[in-house]
C-alpha cells in the first residue's frame, strides 16, 4: 500500500496459483476535501480476461458518524453473468459493536 502525504492511498495486488489463478486487484482513495473521499476497486482476472469486481463509491465523514455509498458489478458466476449492487453504509463513531463483523467492500479507514 502506498500513503501520500494528501492522504490518498494507492493498494496493489497480484494473486498467482497455477493453473487456477491469475488476477490481480487495485484499489484507490482519494480525499476530495476534510470530509469528502471517493474511492474505487477494480479486481480483474488475467487468466479469464474479465472483471471479477468493480466498485466506485463516496464518503463523507464527520467527527460522529460516517456515510459511504457505493455501486459495485461483481462476477455471480463463472459463465460470466454479473450482479450490479449498490452499499449504504452508516458508521456511528465511538459506539461499540457485537457479533461477526462483515468485511470491508474497501479500505478500512485510518484511525
């Protein structure tokens, strides 16, 4: 992952397995202002030349709470038919949370 000192945050990944596979998965944050983030995702396989996952999405954060929309296509299956979503998320700050927690569609914000 790279930091810049404007906050934005550049992630890279290449995923190889022999002949099962080959893909490789890119994700951005860009803070538009103190509040204000876009982010995006591109997750493409190289072995089946096609999109796995793309997400764009925007954030605003204040000191309290936190509200990010995204839309997201995604791979449903491996013919090749694709799902279209899009993520409401609202983040209340400083309150504790229970159960399995659901992995993040992107970064996880810094503290």
């Amino acid at each position: 992952d790279y930091l810049s000192k404007g906050g934005s945050r550049l992630g890279v990944e290449y995923r190889y397995r022999r002949d099962r596979l080959d893909q490789f998965d890119v994700r951005y944050l860009w803070p538009i202002n103190e509040r204000w983030s876009l982010y995006s995702r591109i997750n493409y396989s190289l072995a089946d030349s096609e999109l796995q996952e793309g997400l764009i999405g925007l954030e605003y954060e204040s000191c309290c709470w936190a509200l990010r929309v995204a839309a997201r296509r995604y791979l449903k299956d491996r013919q090749g038919g694709t799902r279209d979503g899009l993520f409401v998320e609202l983040r209340l700050k400083g309150l504790g949370a229970f159960g399995r927690r659901s992995p993040p569609l992107f970064y996880t914000p810094a503290p």
